[in-house]
C-alpha cells in the first residue's frame, strides 16, 4: 500500500469549480484509493464533489493532493493532470 502527497498549484482559471471539479471526482471514483485534498485547514473527501467546491481552490491555491492504497501511482498521475490543467 502506496500513501502519495503532492503540492500541486491549481492552473486553471476558474479554479476547482463545477466542470473541472466533476472530472475530478469523476476520475477519482475509478480508483480504490482514498483521495484527499488539503488547502489550510480544510480537508476534504476527493470523491466527494460538494467537499471539492467547498475547499474553493480557486486558480494559484496550493492543495495537497494525498492518495492512499495499491493504485495510488495511478490515481495521482490521473488527479495531477486535472489540477494542472488550464483548461475546463
């Protein structure tokens, strides 16, 4: 079992909201991992859209993308394209 964190800026211009945030959790759900995201003091369920909106990461926040299981290799390749993506 893999425990993998990353700080990751977020890229996109309108942040980890509504479109790239489904994608996100959509993406997360095909895995068995638990995925976490951390911005402050907040952290959330990564497969969880209302706890993605919720950490309001709008572009430039620094999150801590944390995933923890077998195919958390995957996972996080997978997440940290979302992320870094600069578009919706």
């Amino acid at each position: 079992m893999a425990l993998i964190k990353k700080q990751l800026k977020v890229k996109n211009k309108q942040g980890l909201h509504a479109r790239p945030a489904a994608l996100f959790v959509q993406v997360a759900n095909k895995f068995d991992s638990r995925i976490t995201l951390k911005r402050d003091d907040e952290e959330v369920n990564g497969k969880s859209i209302m706890g993605i909106l919720m950490l309001g990461a709008e572009k430039g926040s620094e999150i801590i993308l944390e995933v923890d299981g077998d195919d958390a290799d995957r996972a996080v390749v997978e997440l940290e394209k979302i992320i870094l993506s600069e578009e919706d």
